[in-house]
C-alpha cells in the first residue's frame, strides 16, 4: 500500500529520523507531519509512523525503536525502514557510517566514542554545518511538502541513498563477473577491471568493495580501471600501498599523467602486457 503521509515527532530532530524520512519520501513522495501519532495513525498502513509511537510494525508503516530491549542490537528508525525496504545488510555492508549512526542514536556519544575506540570530542571534530543546518530547519517544520525547498532535498537525499545501495548491489555483481587478479612478480597482486561498453559513468566504482568481500583488501596493492576520459586505463594504489609509487613511470611514452605524490597515473596503453609491465616498473621493489 503507499504511503500517503510521514509522521514523526515534533521538537529536536535527529539524523536517523531525518534519514528515514528522507528514504520514505523519496520511495513515495508523501508530506512529513511533525506531531504525535494518534490510534488511528498508528493502525493506518497509509500513515508512516518514524521514531515515534513506540511500535514497529512494519505492515502497518510503524517504525520507532524506542521500545527495544536496552541490550539489543542497535536499531534506529531510519535501519528499520531500511530494512522494510529490503535494503538494509546491504546498507550495513556499504554504508560505513550506518552503524556508528545506529549506536550514536540508540548509545549516545559518550558511548558511541569509546566504540569507536576515539575521545568524546574526536565526535564533535566531525560535524559539519550541513547536518547543524538540516537538522534544525527541519525541528523548525511543523510539515514538509515534497515540493518545497526542505522536501526537495529530502527526496534528493534519500533517493541517492537508495540508489546508491540498489545500484553498488548490481555494480558489485558486474565488477564479479568481470574483474581479474593480477598476481605479479615479487607477490604483488593488482586488480584489473576491462574496458567494457557500455563503460559505466565511474570505472572504479565497486572494486574496492569487490575486494572487501573476497577477504583480499589486505592483500591487493593496486588497481588498474579504464580511464573514463581516455581510451586507456588508470593505475592507482589501493589504500596508499606504499608497494606501487606511479612517479617512477612518469617519463614513460605512453603515460601522460602521474600525481606528483605517486598514488594515481594515466596511460593510454590498453594491452594488457604493457599494463603488467607499467605495474612492475611502478613496484618499489623493482
């Protein structure tokens, strides 16, 4: 059944309620109310009901976490939506800030920190005008229309969110079946991602999460990805492995771009032979 209203509650606004409205606004262009739930809304499937109402019930669009057991798995509003979507282990695997947002949300940050293994300030290092704002002009609605400036962002939000996780899902399974490891001279492995056509929008996306699932991210050095301006491929390091430092290839004929600090270089070589072997002149131990 759609959705045609999103009530959460009024006062001071939090980012999981504000993700989660983001999300639903997004999947069903509906309004978000600001107020407390009444009966009637909480047995509307039609009335979404986020962080408030102390229900999850999920076929009736209820989705607060309030009434979870305090030794309970972290949960906020915006993982059961999420998770009502069909979209939330792999939310959990490839949003690496959802976590620290469920436990910031259901822990609070003194306990949040010390997870994170950092000092309660290390937190406040991290916020940024752009959540400050959005958070409290959204305290400040008492309805957002999606329409409106507020719910044009909202809707801009949770549809990049959505499609993010939707589309690194399929682009996983492409990079699947279409990378290869490279094993090359002096143990260094290198993944190497074909030119195929279409040639997606970003070449590289996806491989370093291939690589997470495979168990090998510790493993592999470097990446070598079609280069979306050219018709050759780019090199770079994976997480700055010192073992590859692509200044040592910047006289080569055919590599017209190497960063001055050695982490990234541009080649219009296309054969994979020449690749191999820019790879192992790059190699530090070469």
């Amino acid at each position: 059944m759609p959705i045609r209203t999103i009530l959460t509650h009024p006062g001071g606004a939090h980012k999981d309620e504000f993700l989660a409205c983001c999300v639903l606004m997004a999947e069903h262009g509906a309004p978000v109310v600001r107020r407390e739930p009444g009966e009637a809304e909480l047995d509307d499937p039609a009335t979404a009901v986020v962080d408030v109402g102390h229900r999850h019930e999920p076929g009736r669009s209820n989705f607060d976490h309030h009434q979870f057991a305090t030794d309970a798995e972290p949960r906020c509003a915006l993982s059961l939506v999420l998770d009502h979507l069909g979209l939330y282990e792999d939310a959990r695997a490839f949003c690496d800030w959802l976590e620290t947002a469920e436990r910031f949300d259901v822990e609070g940050p003194i306990a949040t920190a010390a997870w994170l293994g950092v000092d309660r300030e290390a937190l406040a290092r991290l916020n940024s005008p752009i959540d400050v704002t959005l958070l409290r002009r959204f305290a400040a609605c008492q309805r957002v229309e999606p329409d409106e400036p507020m719910g044009q962002v909202m809707r801009w939000i949770g549809e990049d969110l959505v499609g993010y996780i939707r589309e690194l899902r399929e682009r996983l399974a492409f990079v699947a079946g279409h990378a290869e490891l490279w094993d090359l001279d002096g143990g260094l492995k290198v993944l190497f991602m074909p030119r195929t056509e279409p040639l997606p929008a970003e070449p590289s996306a996806g491989l370093g999460r291939h690589l997470e699932r495979l168990g090998l991210a510790d493993e592999v050095a470097g990446l070598v990805y079609p280069d979306r301006r050219g018709s050759g491929y780019g090199l770079s390091r994976f997480r700055d492995d010192p073992r590859l430092d692509f200044t040592r290839i910047e006289g080569e004929d055919d590599v017209h771009f190497a960063h001055a600090r050695g982490f990234v270089a541009k080649s219009t070589a296309t054969e994979v032979d020449r690749l191999r072997r820019l790879l192992a002149l790059a190699s530090v131990s070469s």
